[in-house]
C-alpha cells in the first residue's frame, strides 16, 4: 500500500492527541503500516522545546521549531512514507503559523521559517465550542505557557486565519466539527475526508492514464 502523510491540528484541549491515536489504530486495522508522530518531534532536540517552552519565546522559540520541524521531516516522516507507511502527526506547521502569532510573530515570517516543509496529503483541523476546550483544559494538572497566555476562541480563529493562509498555498485541507461528538464519530468523519481524497485521487490517475 502506498503511504500518506496526514497532520492533525486544532486547539489545545480540542483533542488532538485522541483523534491521532484512534485514527492510527483504526488505519492500522484496514492493514495499512501507520506511524503515530507528534510535533515537537520526540528528539533531543524536541525535548529540549518542550522543556524549555516557558522560557523560549518569539523568534528564539520559532527558529528551534522549525529546525525541529526540518530534522523531524528528514529523518522520520520521509524515511516512513518511502516504506509505505500512514503517518499520522500530532501537530505540524499550522501549528507554528498559530502558536507563533501568539508570541507575536506575524504569519509571513513563521511562513518563511517554515516554507520547506513539504505538504501533507490532507491536513485535518479539529473545531470545539471554546467552552468545551475551556473546561477541559482546567482539568488539567499542569498547563504550558501556551495555555495559559492564550484562548481557546483566539487559537480557533487564528487557526482559521492559516487554513485560509494555507489554502491559497494549495494545501489539502478540511475541518472536522467535533461539537457534541463522540471521539470514536470524530475519527469516522476523519476517515470520510481521507477515502474522499483518496478516491479523488485514484480517478484522476486513471483519467490521466486513459
């Protein structure tokens, strides 16, 4: 089978980590080889971002993602996708295009920070009520930096803004309304948007070769 890169994005508390998770196993059972990632990547220098998130701000903060972002691409979603596996990231570049503008970047420079980033085949992005995401969020024990500073209806709207900024940049996108759904429903609508394209993408290679 041959595989695809798939981005899960959204805000904070919108469930993000879940949808991945579900739609992973849920690929996985239809026999594709998948490959669950997440953005910071889960290396050193990853790591490092995470844990140093609270002090790194602005274009300190936005120049180690997206070198994060270009050592994650090279060395573990291309070597994936060349064996033919579903990769699945928690997070990728819409991500910085909205974090960053809350440290106060505008969105062409993060753009140009991160401009060699090769497109997924769809990007998914995950909208909840922000009073949902509110609630959710004080549940937790601990919150980055990112959660307390901002909104759960700034991130969305800011979210909006990059699908917008994205689609003009002919990025494959779709958004996902989980209001008032179950994760394992949010994973279904998931999963109708990728055989859609799919699909689409099946019939234009038999056109072309007709």
């Amino acid at each position: 089978m041959t595989g695809f890169f798939v981005a899960i994005e959204g805000p904070n508390g919108v469930g993000k980590s879940t949808s991945a998770g579900l739609l992973a196993a849920r690929l996985a059972v239809r026999g594709h080889s998948v490959h669950l990632t997440t953005e910071p990547s889960r290396t050193a220098l990853g790591a490092l971002i995470r844990k140093s998130e609270a002090e790194m701000s602005g274009r300190t903060l936005a120049l180690a993602v997206a070198a994060d972002r270009a050592a994650h691409v090279a060395d573990e979603i291309e070597p994936a996708l060349a064996a033919g596996k579903v990769v699945i990231s928690d997070r990728y570049l819409p991500s910085s295009l909205v974090l960053q503008r809350l440290d106060g970047l505008s969105l062409t420079e993060v753009w140009r920070y991160n401009a060699f980033a090769p497109r997924p085949f769809l990007t998914l992005y995950l909208e909840e009520d922000p009073e949902v995401i509110t609630a959710r969020l004080k549940q937790r024990q601990v919150l980055s930096r990112f959660e307390r500073a901002g909104s759960p209806s700034r991130e969305l709207s800011l979210y909006r803004k990059a699908y917008t900024f994205l689609g003009r940049r002919q990025w494959r996108q779709a958004r996902i309304d989980c209001r008032g759904l179950e994760p394992d429903v949010v994973v279904t609508a998931m999963l109708v948007r990728i055989d859609l394209l799919n699909l689409w993408e099946r019939n234009l290679l038999s056109c072309s070769r007709s």
